[in-house]
C-alpha cells in the first residue's frame, strides 16, 4: 500500500517541481528545446485499491486509464498514470480518449469547470506494486531500468461536475534537467514532438 501525504519530503529543484501548480507539461516544455509524451496504453484496465478510494470507489474494479512517459529533448523524465471510471471517460471525461500524444492538460488547464484538490506526495520503494509497475512500463518503452529504487511522486484529483480523475506524476528519471526552468515557459507554447506509443 502506497502511503500517500500532503508533505512533500523531497529537496532543493526536485521539490519545487513536485510542489509546482499549474501544468507540469508547460514547466518541463520549458526546461528544453522540445517537449513530447508518449502514450505507453490506454484503455480499461484493473484499478489499485488506493485509486479506486481516491476516486471515490468502495471497492477496486476496472477503469479507464491512459499512461504515458514525458519527454524532454527526447530524454523520459516522468511517468504519469490518470484513472478515471469507465462510465466517466464516455461523459464528462471523455475528451481523455482522443488526446493521443497531446498532453493531458490540454484539457485540464484550458477547459473550465475543472476543480484540482491539493497535492498528495508520496515515495515510491522498490517493494511496492506501483513501484514495480512504473519500472516494468520504464523499462519496455525506453529499454533502461530505473535508476533509482524509491520514486517521488506526486498525484491530484481534478473533478468536473461529479466525476473525478486520478492524475500521478512519477518523477522517476535520475538525471533529468531537474534545474528550476525560466519563465520562458509562460511566454511561449510548447513545442511538441510526436512519439509513436
């Protein structure tokens, strides 16, 4: 069982960017040239305990989940993982299905009536499920293990009308441009480069 808290244990650069509001696509788009995601599955699968409460479930079932690897100079710096139920990705939820390698805050930053609850952290150990999963979809879409055997990671709940979606961001590359970016990032858009999933 992943231990998830509102305290964010981490250090120096690697904090402020756990910590960090706002769209963490447009934060890493602007710490290189050139930002891409590639979309590792989506579809229904088996949901963790700890998502299905976080969704509001009183048991584990099948939902829809989309996970992709984050990109910077084609380098992967995070994994990120965001369940929501079935019924919810075919309604309020449903733009998530046709994103394809778009980030996920296309729609979460420039859609209104999206709430976001505060942030939960969390230390992702080598003995834990989640911990496994990440490095097992690591692995097959970059071919390199996971350097590191605890993660940080993050995840927030973004909620539109009744309908809740789990969003976790794993920061699980260890020499990743971890440096704070400038503000360049709110002066221009993106540069996004299509990855084949």
């Amino acid at each position: 069982m992943t231990a998830w808290s509102q305290r964010n244990v981490q250090r120096g650069n690697r904090k402020r960017w756990l910590g960090a509001a706002g769209s963490l696509s447009a934060r890493l788009a602007g710490a290189g040239q050139c930002f891409s995601v590639q979309v590792l599955s989506q579809g229904l699968q088996p949901l963790h305990p700890d998502e299905a409460r976080a969704l509001g479930l009183r048991r584990s079932r099948a939902g829809y989940v989309r996970e992709v690897l984050l990109r910077v100079d084609a380098t992967a710096v995070v994994f990120a993982r965001s369940v929501t139920t079935h019924p919810h990705s075919q309604g309020p939820w449903r733009a998530i299905r046709g994103l394809g390698t778009r980030p996920l805050a296309d729609v979460l930053f420039r859609q209104h009536a999206i709430a976001r609850s505060p942030l939960q952290f969390a230390s992702l150990r080598g003995a834990s499920p989640l911990h496994r999963h990440v490095a097992r979809a690591w692995q097959g879409a970059t071919g390199a293990a996971l350097a590191s055997r605890t993660l940080p990671a993050r995840r927030s709940v973004f909620t539109r009308g009744a309908a809740p979606l789990l969003v976790m961001e794993v920061f699980a590359a260890a020499q990743a441009p971890w440096g704070w970016p400038t503000n360049k990032w709110r002066r221009r858009a993106p540069v996004l480069a299509r990855t084949s999933a």
